[in-house]
C-alpha cells in the first residue's frame, strides 16, 4: 500500500479513512477508493450469493474491468454457479477469477468430500480460506460485501478495516440494512438469487445451507446447529478471534452427523439434586459398569444416554444397553469412547442409536466405512437363526 504519508500506520489510515468516508454515498465511495492510485490494485470478493447483486451492480457502473474473485468451493450449490454466470454476463464484468481449492490439498485432506461432515472448520480452511489467501496476494487491497445486520461479529465492523496481512478491507455496504438493499435491487430490476425465493437468506455450500425461513438472523440457515457462524475468510487482525471447538462426528445408519445435544450431559448423582429447568431436556453419561436398575426412578425423564467404552475390548456398555432397553427406556442410546466400525452392528444390535466418535477416528475411518456396517440387521445372527429356522 502506497498512501502519500509512509510516516503513518495502516491503522492510522484505516481510523482516516472510517472518518473520511463515514457519511459519503456508497457509490461515489467506491468511485473513489478504485480510481486512488494510493489504495493499489483492489479486488471484490464475492460470493454471488443472496444479495451479492448490489455490490456487483455497482462496480460494474464504475469499472467493469475491477477484478472479481469467486471463490467456487466445489461445494456450492447448482444454482449459485448458474447464478454467476448469468450475473457475470448481464453485468458486463470483464475479470472474474473462479478460484478453486488446491487440487493436491483436496486428494490429500478430502479426497471423498465428507470433511464437512465431521469437521467443517477444516473444510472452510481447504476450501475457501487458502484458496482467497492465495487469490489475495497479488493485490494490496480487497472489497467485501458484509453488513452489519447480519449480526454477530459483523455487528461492529467498520467500512474500512485491516485483515491479518495487512491489506486494507473495505466494507462499503456495513450500514446497509436488509430494507436498503431490497430497494437497490428493485430500483435497478438486478436479478436475485434462484434460492432467495425458497428461504435462503444467506446462501454458502450446499452441505452447510439450509433455508432460514422467516426468522430473523440473516445467517440463520448456516452450518445450522452448531456454534460456527464463520468460515474464517472474513477474520483478521481486528476481528476476535473465534477459538476451534472441537466436534464430535455421530454416526448413525444414515451416516456422519455433526452434534446436535445442546443441553449439556449430567452425570447420574447429579440427578437428585437438578433443578427442574434443567429437566426439561436431559442427557447423562454412564459408565459401562452402571447398575441399570438404579436408573429406574428417572428412566421416563431422561431423553439421551450416552454410555462411555473405555477400551475397545470392553463389553459391559453393550450389556448395559440391552438391561436399559429391557427397564423400558425410549430414548436416545449413544456410545461413546473406544468404539470402531467393525463394533457397529453389535451396537445396534445392543440397542444403540447411535455412536460418537471424535474427528481424529473420523479421519481415520471415514464415513463409508461405516456405512458398510450401516445393513447391521442383515448381519444380526439372530435374525440369521430365525431365518434358517
């Protein structure tokens, strides 16, 4: 970056220019900031996404030939590629860049494209963060389209900030509210997004999306669930930093599922002396030597157990499963611990619903693997004994 004073920071110039620019039209902003050899050669990042039309329309009318990078995950959905093209063309934009992962990275750390399912920051980092890192490096600057009704970190962003190697961000659409844009696009009769009808609010990969209905958080809809509201893309050197949770993976017959027990798990002494909010939605951990009975008092209350297997060749949580089936218990079964694959079926079979496993086995032993055992019932021997009967 080449401002006319090198004797001043980059934090210095970005407090500038936030006081600069905090009342300017957005539009003659970026006429501005793309025509001022001082900001250097500047890119807009864009996901052609829900809204995405109104940044794009508006750099189109002041150059068209500014570099566009779209960073295709090859996880997206069929209509957000169509989307592109046709926005790409109706626009006039001269210089979009499709980026997509790192080929060797992708064989290497996804080579079955079921990252996402147990670990869905690592997939963000393979699919989107390095490849807009790489993207990135030829220019000095780069422009976003976040806003801060989208909530989140994004509540306080400024229009201009730093990211984490120093290029100037600028968010010219921050103060933007949901109602502005609407009228931007139905001013300029600009195109929407094929998924906009259906729900989706904020539109990424189509694992990680889901409709967002007519709730109010914009990004409902993504990585739904779970803690992540972020794929990493947008947090740099004056954005908290977001810590790394690790996820369970849950196996079911249908396959790798992310977490979805919000409420916590108890132990079973903790039980007598729970406050009754607090029962509302109740999950306990046991160990494998548990006396069933002793659940009795609690067994029509209690909505997931999940049963610890510290070692693989211990048997006693499959026991313990089948005594908690037999008292009548309804609820979720779930092992957890030393469990792999080739334990699938005897865990269901036991009563199990389900298995947690952590990202580390998940890698080891992938999705398929499991669903190879997924057909338990057509390996159940008493099943086999009845039919040969």
């Amino acid at each position: 970056m080449s401002f006319e004073n090198p004797a001043i920071s980059l934090s210095a110039r970005v407090a500038e220019l936030n006081k600069r620019f905090q009342n300017t039209d957005t539009v003659e902003m970026l006429r501005e900031i793309t025509s001022d050899p001082a900001f250097g050669k500047l890119a807009l990042i864009s996901s052609f996404g829900a809204d995405s039309v109104v940044l794009l329309d508006m750099v189109a009318k002041i150059d068209r030939a500014l570099p566009i990078v779209f960073i295709d995950t090859e996880m997206l959905f069929h209509q957000t590629l169509s989307y592109q093209r046709k926005l790409a063309k109706d626009l006039g934009l001269q210089d979009v860049r499709r980026i997509l992962p790192s080929r060797e990275a992708v064989l290497k750390r996804d080579s079955e494209n079921l990252l996402h399912r147990y670990d869905t920051d690592a997939c963000c980092t393979l699919r989107k963060t390095e490849p807009l890192a790489r993207a990135l490096t030829e220019f000095d600057g780069w422009i976003s389209g976040r806003k801060r009704y989208q909530g989140g970190a994004r509540m306080s962003m400024d229009l201009f900030e730093l990211d984490a190697e120093q290029r100037i961000k600028i968010n010219p659409l921050a103060h933007w509210s949901r109602e502005d844009l609407a009228s931007y696009i139905a001013a300029q009769n600009l195109p929407k997004h094929p998924l906009v009808a259906k729900g989706y609010k904020s539109i990424g990969c189509a694992p990680c999306t889901t409709p967002s209905g007519t709730i109010g958080n914009e990004r409902a809809g993504r990585w739904r669930g779970q803690t992540k509201t972020e794929c990493g893309i947008h947090f740099g050197n004056n954005a908290p930093a977001r810590p790394v949770i690790p996820r369970a993976v849950i196996v079911t017959d249908e396959g790798f599922e992310t977490e979805d027990w919000a409420a916590g798990f108890h132990s079973f002494a903790s039980l007598a002396t729970l406050p009754e909010q607090e029962k509302a939605a109740l999950a306990i951990d046991l160990k494998g030597d548990f006396v069933a009975k002793d659940l009795l008092p609690w067994i029509g209350q209690i909505d997931l157990i999940r049963v610890s297997f510290p070692v693989f060749s211990d048997g006693r949580g499959f026991s313990l499963a089948c005594q908690l089936r037999l008292l009548g218990f309804v609820g979720r079964l779930r092992a957890k611990g030393h469990i792999v694959a080739d334990q699938y079926a005897m865990a269901r079979r036991s009563g199990f619903n389900e298995v947690e496993i952590d990202q580390a086995l998940a890698r080891r032993q992938p999705e398929p693997v499991w669903q190879a055992r997924a057909d338990w019932q057509i390996r159940d021997y008493q099943n086999l004994l009845r039919q040969s009967a």
